[in-house]
C-alpha cells in the first residue's frame, strides 16, 4: 500500500508530519509519498534512522493556506503539496492520502481531483468523537451545509459501511440530530430526512437531541454539514474547557492539590479517552478513495493514527463496499418509483 501525505499542511509540518511517517513505517507495512518542500522534508527526514526505500519526497513548491478560497486554490496552485498528492490518488500512484492542512480545499479537491463515487449526491466529512459510552460519529461535519433529505440517507448508510468495517459494530444504531425526539420535530429537512430513513436499510432509532449526543449510544448521527460542523467545534471547545476548569481548580490550594494527585490516575485516562490524537482524523466518505483529513494542530501520533485509519480502510476494502450500498440504496429507489 502506498500512502501520500501533504507534508506542508497542518500547524506543524513538516516536521510532525515526517515524524508521524517514521513512527508509522515501524508499524505498517507501507510506502510511503511526502508531497512539498523537499529541502525542508529532507532536513527533517535527516532527523531519523529509517528505510529510505519506504519515504519517497514529491516536491512541490506551493502552499495552499487556510486563508484562501479553496476551489480557485485548488485550480491555481497546481503545484501545491496539496493537489500534488491528490493527484497521486487519482492517478493510482498512491492508494490513501492524509492532510493536515485546509479542510475546504481538502474537501474541494477531493471532490473536483479524486471524484465521487458513483451515485453519491454529496461526499461528507465524518469524524469519530468520544462518548461516554462509546464512539460516535457526525456525518456531516462541513462539507454540505445545505442539504436534501435523500442525502442524509446516504450519509447514513456511508457511516453504517465506516463503522461495520473499521470499528467492527455490526448494524450500528443511526439516529437524526434534531430538536426533539417526536417523529414531528425540527423543519422540513429533518421530516423528511425522518420518512426516508425509517424506509432504509438502516437501525434507524428515531431523532436524537444535542444532549444525549455526548452518550455515544447511538453510533452514527446524521445531520447536514452546518449543524454538524457547530457540534464538533461545540464538542471540541466544551471539553478544552472543561480540562481548562479542573486544572485551575486544582492548583488552586494545597488540599485540591493533594486531591488531584489521588485522582491522577482518573484525570489521565478522561484526557485520553477524549483525545483526538487518538483517532487520527476524519474519514471523507463518498469520493472515489481513500482521504483522511487530519485535525490542523496533528502532532506526530496524530499523522500516525491518521495513516492507521488510512490502512484499516484500505484492507477492508471500504470504498468498494461504499459503492455496493450505494448500489442497492439506488435499486431500492428505483423499485419505490416504479410500484408509484
């Protein structure tokens, strides 16, 4: 398996992103392609002992900032590590491709580079979050603000395929963010949405409001890429928080000190449980490969795990079994239209 990584996106690149390469070729058995500035890869490369054979640099010698309108990005810098590792994808040269760098133009270009697969209306960003009960994840994240109920009936069954083949639940529950639990609720994409997903091919358990979302009991959340992308930054900004809260408080005498030296222990593993470290980053479901958007601020464990997920998808074939669903959801539709 060959794995291309944009080596000039995220906060810390290059520099976490080759540390993250070594460290993943001492666990996987991959090559792989650093997409940028190859003086500035290879000083860093230069850091570590490693199989040259297995890190291939691809220079590049634009950077696609966050700052920039992500379509005309991805149309005027063609030589940016960014495009020059989707590219790598499209062309078959590389099977996976793992950015830390602009999520518009990551969700842009593989959209307009790699394509969609066959049937799939709108790709969407689905990341994997900490529950108290498990993890859960949001599909969709940002990619779609607007959207049409069928589309959130593909998102589902896009996270039903993620989570039976990745995370090995079989027949994960799928629920509808909404603002309230009633079949009734929310506005006319959420009634909508509701109809259809009761008729899929899905353990659909009904509307699920924003406070049972932290649960994890129910493993898929389907909303449009608006309301998505404000729980995840809600999510994200709520934990910083709280992390933020206790430290303070503990340090505030010596006798909360000497309480939280007791409870390190359970400090540590809340703190990793809800680490996003952890997971890598969020898969692009629907386009025709495999991409992994990494969180921008990724250290090396970070772009590890990243090519972790990278890997797991590619062994089980996730995108080939995207396609199937998408298949049958598309026959089951015909089927619905011609007994009208």
């Amino acid at each position: 398996m060959v794995v291309v990584v944009d080596g000039m996106g995220g906060d810390f690149s290059p520099s976490a992103v080759v540390e993250g390469c070594v460290e993943a070729l001492k666990e996987y058995d991959i090559d792989i392609l650093i997409t940028g500035s190859e003086e500035l890869i290879r000083c860093e490369l230069l850091k570590y002992t490693y199989d040259c054979n297995r890190i291939k640099i691809v220079d590049a010698k634009e950077v696609i900032s966050t700052s920039e309108h992500p379509v005309m990005a991805i149309k005027r810098k063609k030589d940016s590590s960014l495009v020059k590792a989707l590219n790598l994808v499209k062309s078959g040269d590389a099977d996976a491709i793992i950015s830390a760098g602009s999520t518009g133009a990551f969700l842009a270009g593989s959209t307009l580079i790699v394509g969609r697969i066959k049937g799939i209306d709108r790709p969407a960003l689905a990341p994997i979050m900490p529950g108290k009960n498990g993890p859960f994840m949001i599909i969709d994240c940002g990619a779609n603000a607007e959207c049409k109920p069928h589309y959130l009936v593909q998102f589902g069954l896009m996270g039903k395929t993620y989570f039976e083949n990745i995370l090995k639940i079989s027949n994960p529950s799928v629920g509808l963010v909404n603002i309230g639990t009633e079949e009734e609720k929310g506005n006319e994409l959420s009634k909508s949405a509701h109809k259809l997903l009761k008729e899929a091919n899905l353990n659909f358990v009904g509307n699920v409001e924003a406070r049972e979302i932290p649960t994890g009991d129910t493993n898929i959340l389907v909303c449009d890429g608006f309301v998505g992308n404000v729980i995840l930054k809600l999510y994200e900004g709520a934990v910083a928080n709280i992390f933020d809260i206790l430290k303070t408080g503990i340090m505030s005498s010596f006798r909360t000190k000497l309480g939280g030296m007791l409870l390190k222990p359970v400090f540590k593993k809340f703190k990793a449980d809800f680490d996003y470290k952890e997971y890598g980053g969020a898969a692009f479901l629907g386009v025709n490969g495999i991409c992994i958007k990494a969180h921008g601020s990724s250290d090396a464990k970070a772009f590890k795990n990243a090519i972790k997920q990278a890997v797991i998808f590619n062994e089980n074939n996730v995108v080939e079994k995207l396609k199937l669903e998408i298949e049958k959801l598309s026959e089951q539709e015909k089927n619905i239209s011609n007994n009208l």
